[in-house]
C-alpha cells in the first residue's frame, strides 16, 4: 500500500446496528485479505454524513446518497462475501493509487 497512514472506511447501513456491524466484519476480513490497513467503523446513514473517510460500502439503497463523501464509495448486496468485497476493494483502491 502506498499509503503511510490506515484508511478510513465506514459500514453503513440505514440504522447503523446488525447489518453494518456484519458488513464491519466483513470489510474488516477483505481489508486484511488485501494487506491494506485500516480503520473500519460502522455507522448509520445520518452519522455518516458528517464523517470523514476514504472508503464507504453500503447496500445499494443508500450509496445514492453517500456518493462524494468519500473517495471511493462501494454498493454491497451481499454483506457475507468477503471475496467478492476484497475483489471490489481491489480495483477501486488500486484506481486511487492506494494499493
């Protein structure tokens, strides 16, 4: 990573409890996965706003409204498949130069 210091990366969810924890869970395993540090956290919509982070992944319904407050924001449909969110991080940190 190209990074010096560990990314940001918020798990979000309409309410911020069961399904963004799971997803913080997640997210937590791909990043490792990948070898990127970083600070995961989980959240609910509303907080997130006024958040700052690198990465966000949510389920589809909200990432509408999260777009542009982070570099690098990822729709989730499936908040237990690891693989497929390192897979996804991958490209998209690799297109910010961060992996």
């Amino acid at each position: 990573m190209t990074r010096s210091d560990p990314l940001v990366v918020l798990a979000v969810c309409g309410v911020g409890m069961g399904s963004s924890l799971i997803l913080k869970m997640t997210a937590e395993g791909a990043l490792s996965d990948l070898g990127v540090t970083a600070k995961v956290e989980n959240t609910d919509i509303t907080t997130a706003r006024g958040m700052t982070a690198d990465v966000i992944v949510a389920q589809g319904m909200h990432t509408g409204e999260l777009e542009g407050l982070a570099p690098v924001v990822l729709t989730v449909d499936d908040f237990l498949d690891r693989d497929g969110l390192a897979r996804s991080l991958r490209d998209r940190l690799t297109e910010q130069g961060w992996l």
